[in-house]
DNA sequence: CTGAAAGCGCTTACAG
DNA sequence: CTGAAAGCGCTTACAG
C-alpha cells in the first residue's frame, strides 16, 4: 500500500501537510488539499489507522473481554450484553473489540490491548487482569463488582445479594426448608454475594442456612453447566433433602430437569427449580417452562459502555451502576401446603 | 506507561534485547532475562500491541463490517454470524472486531482498517466498498456473492437463487396464483438472486412473474423492516390481489401481521406469510408461527472466518462456499384447494 | 499556509 | 548471545 510519504513525494509536498489535508487538522490551501487528494486517489492511498493511532495514543475502540464457553456457544446473557455495548459503541463513533483469548500464564504473553479501555466480564476474587489494567492505566470498567472492594472502580452489576434474597424468600415461603444452590464458582465475587443474599433468606424466616447446601461450580470437575447441574442432583438425590433448588443459570437449570427426568422426579410437584439468570430462549423452551431473574444484560452492557466512555474521557471518574434484577415466576416452582 | 526503552536504560541493555525477552524470537541467556523481567515487573511495563503491530505488520485481530439497524438492536442472524466468527477467532487466537460504524461519503475520512483481514456483510452492485478494500490489499471474505461477479473473491452465500425458487414452487404448488414479494433493498446482490429465483417458479409452473408484485425495501420510506411490511400491506391489499407474501426478513412478516390484523384479514386462511430468513425467536413467538428459511447463519460466519484466515496466510487464495438453507414449514402458510 | 524534524513504541537485519 | 541503528506510517510542536 502507498503510504503518507509516497503521496508527499508525488504531489511535492511534505508529509505534515499529506497529514493535514487527511486530518484537516490545520488549515491547508484549497490548491494543495486538491492536489494532495489526487495524489492519493491515484495512488490508492488510505491513511493507516494503526500508525494514527500509536502518534495520537487514541485507537477509537474499546475492549470487552468475555470468555468463550467451552462449547463455544455464547450464552444469551453475553450476546445481550453485546448488543448493550455495541449500541453504545455506536453511538460515539467507536470499534468494539471482542476479546475471548485465554488468560496466559506466561507473563511476558500480556500486552497492552490495543483499545482505549476495557469491559472486564465476571471479575474474580483478588482478579489479577484488574490489577493489570490499573498499573497500565488503562480505562477500565467492570461488569461485577471487585474483590477487594475499591470504590474508585467503576462497574455496572445487579443487585446479586438482593436477588439471591429475593429467590430465596420465594422459596422459604413457598413452604420450602431446605434448598439446594448450585452457585457460580467460588472465586467469583457475584457467587458471596448471592449466597450471602439466601443466608438473608434464610435467616429473616428464622432458619439457619446449611452451609452443605450450598455447592459450587469447579471447572475441573464439570464440563459446563448442564454437566454440573445434571451431576449434581445425580449424586446428592436421596443423600439430602432438598425440596428446591436455585441454579446459578438456566443451563444448570436444564442439567438439573435432565437429572430429574432420569430419576423421576416430577418438577415442580417433587421439586423446585430456578435459575439466577435469565437466557429468554432457554427459559421458555424448557419443559416445564423455568421460573428464573430477569438480569436485563442488555442494560448493564449499554450503561457499562456509558461509564468506559466516560473513564476514558476523565479517568478521574469512577462511578457504580446497579441495575435492578427481576423475578421472572414461570412454572418451575410449587408451593408447598 | 513504561516503555521498552524505559526498561533497557533501566536493566543495562539495549531494546532489541527488552524485545526478544518478551517476543521470544531470538535466545538471551538465562540471566539477562532475569533481569529484564524483574524490571518490566518493577516498572509495570507491558509491552505495547498497537507499536508491535505496526512494526510487524500483523494485528492479530479480524473485522466485521456490521451495519446496525436504525433501532440499535442486532437482529439474531447477526447475533448467530458473529457467533460463528468468534468461535473461530478464538480458535486461531484472534480478537474481533466488530465495525458497525456508518460509511462514510468524504473520502479524507477512510482509513485502513486496524485488523488483518475484513468479512463483509450484504455485498451491494458495484460496491465502493469492495473496491476499497482490493485497493487496499486487504483480506476480504463478503457473506453474499458480488456483482459484477469476480471470481477471485471469496465469500460464502446461501443458494439464493435456489431459496426462492423453492418457497415460490412451495406457495404455487399450493395453489396460490398470485404471490407479493417483499424483498430486500433493490442494491443488494440477494434481492436480485431472490427475484431471479421467485421467476424460476413461475416459469416451473407456466406462469409469467408479475413485476409489479416485486417490490423493494427503501430506507427511505421505511424506518425498519416491521414498518415495511406493516406500509406495504396497508397500501396494497385491496388494490392488489395477492394471496400470499414472501418478506425479506421475519421482522418485515411481523410487520405484514400486524397489518393483516387491523385489517381483519386472516392468515393463514386469507392470506399465506413466509419470511426468507429466519430468527428463532421471532418466528416462534409469531401468531401464526411463521413459515420461514432457516439460512444457518452462524455456519455463514464461521465458514466466511475460515476463508478470510485462509486468504490472510496466502492472499491467492479465493473460494466460494454454499450454505444450503432450509425451508422451515410452521403456520403461516395454508394451501389452497 | 507549509516544511523539517523529532516522536509514538515497537521489530529486525546487520555486525560482532 | 547482544547492541546500534534504521524502519513501521503516522502526528505535532516549532519555525518561518
């Protein structure tokens, strides 16, 4: 490709004022820009966004980072989530970046993205990559709240412990004494939220939460979430006495249908289901159909994208966003007499 | 942010050797990259993607040109492509970039894409943009064939042709006579292929194709699909004596749905709906449930990345791929006697 | 309004 | 195994 000194050398001009005509920067005479412009029309010259960039420190794009499942298949929290983000984008004239390589191990595998800041999806306990993105200063905005708590952090998130209270008191009322949770893992921050939010529950009925009902997701031992929601109530069904269970997604929720199927468990007369997470497709899909929250992903990735813009144009500003979850009562839950 | 000169000053030794500690390309003995990266680790300093791209001429990342539609909303063929791309991104390592930026008339305001290779998403006659991109050099892989037709372009289609000419021999052989079709914008290469294809089954059936029941999708009248198919019906029915529609999309049936209800036309009785494409959701949730193609949209995306990392490794390479597509027969169509 | 030169932060022959 | 220097393709004070 012709590059911005080829097409100063062609039109007998310097670089800087090729520069300038593309930029518009700085004011170039009507005969120059027409004859620089021709230049590069004939050359097939298009300025490189790349070398741009490096000189203005300024790449028009930001990242989000978001694992790919290991079926590869996003859920349709991320793809909402997507959309949130990429209207956002949009709307300032930005690029969005989708990011799902692997974490490395080996240190000198990190670099600096090449965007102007990042959404970090689902942050862990002590999470190193925030660490990383604060010592290179770059924008960052979090779609789950930090552990450590740092309040000059910004993030969007629901209110998990609130949700998790909410599902439980449901279920508490409906009669229900004992539930099984199968919750995120546990060096997940939105995971202590939500079980402390069901100890809540627990607790405002007079109950003591047990603490073995409450397991959590280890990728070592599961596949993916259908694996462990379907392995779960395999192995504990007849062991323990739950009457319900709260499943962090609807993909263990459909593990856990499975499950009952097989052992004959009719759902939701000898059991009770409900997901954390709300996958419109699934949820409805399911048979029977999954009373499971609304997390409204759409919204937190829009108002996750609000708030990066704003880092990036301040990195002053720190700013947190709760966005309200709601129950979604479909047909998985029965209360008992 | 430190820098990689910031780090040799710092541990004694020259760049190149900073760079090949952290790039691996050529052996530094044992201790000076001991060295190297206790200081990188004491300055924080990660090396810098956007300086690494541009001296090596590779980003490691692709893009997806991706119009938004005027509401903001990704409708779910965009949803399931780029599904399909990412999954191989992330298999070869590389971040996506998704391009939803509107184009541009100034020609100052082009710039070479930051990324190593381009899909393109609706091809139009004549595309400038197709045009830019050889110019360019850049990898290119179009979902949609091009016209003028070029050989050495690689893309991946739907059998449009085909498409159309199946649905049409479906409502002919149905007995209807008559048959509107709603098709995309008259630019794009599919709503040619499609039209081509509707006239196959006429002419399969002995009938001549009535030109004025081909009518074309115009942003300029329409704000959206929906509001297509909703204008359209209202304008014509009456005037017209159609007994079925074929629309573009499933949100151009929605449209034509609701227009039949105000109108208290009854379908499928009255009135016979198919969409050429898909959506999942919508086509589900419908009343009627629609009739419509399922076009495997996310094995459109895949294939389109596999054959742009193809032309990026070796940029002779050129092939085009067919995805078949389904008829999926639900409500919305009734056969005549 | 325009040019010369330094700078953005890397990589890579070439030499030793 | 390591260094010095040119190069990737832009932008931007500084000077005129």
């Amino acid at each position: 490709m012709a590059t911005i000194d080829d097409v100063a050398r062609m039109a007998g001009v310097s670089k800087g004022t090729v520069s300038s005509v593309f930029s518009k920067k700085r004011p170039i005479s009507q005969q120059v820009t027409e004859r620089v412009l021709e230049v590069a029309q004939e050359l097939g010259y298009f300025p490189n966004h790349l070398a741009r960039s490096l000189a203005i420190k300024r790449t028009m794009s930001i990242g989000l980072k978001i694992p790919l499942p290991p079926d590869g298949t996003m859920t349709a929290f991320d793809t909402q989530l997507i959309n949130g983000v990429i209207k956002e984008c949009s709307k300032q004239g930005y690029r969005l970046v989708l990011d799902t390589l692997p974490e490395q191990e080996d240190p000198t595998l990190y670099s600096q993205d090449p965007v102007d800041g990042v959404i970090l999806l689902n942050p862990r306990k002590n999470d190193l990559r925030i660490q990383r993105y604060l010592m290179m200063g770059t924008p960052l905005v979090l779609v789950g709240r930090s552990d450590p708590y740092d309040d000059t952090i910004s993030y969007v998130d629901n209110n998990n412990t609130n949700v998790a209270r909410q599902v439980g008191d449901y279920l508490l009322r409906g009669g229900h004494k004992t539930v099984l949770f199968l919750n995120a893992s546990s060096d997940m921050t939105v995971s202590y939220d939500r079980k402390h939010g069901l100890a809540e529950a627990y607790s405002q009925h007079g109950l003591p939460m047990p603490e073995e009902y409450v397991v959590y997701y280890d990728h070592k031992l599961h596949a993916n979430g259908t694996e462990y929601g379907y392995m779960s109530i395999m192995n504990s069904y007849g062991n323990m006495n739950y009457t319900a269970v709260i499943t962090d997604t609807d993909r263990v929720a459909l593990g856990v249908l499975r499950a009952a199927r097989e052992l004959d468990i009719e759902v939701p007369e000898q059991l009770s289901v409900i997901a954390l997470s709300n996958d419109a497709i699934l949820a409805q899909d399911m048979n029977p159909k999954l009373t499971s929250v609304e997390l409204s992903a759409e919204t937190l990735g829009a108002e996750a994208a609000k708030l990066l813009f704003e880092k990036i144009s301040d990195k002053r500003i720190h700013r947190q966003i709760i966005i309200p979850a709601q129950l979604v009562v479909r047909e998985s839950c029965k209360f008992l007499s």
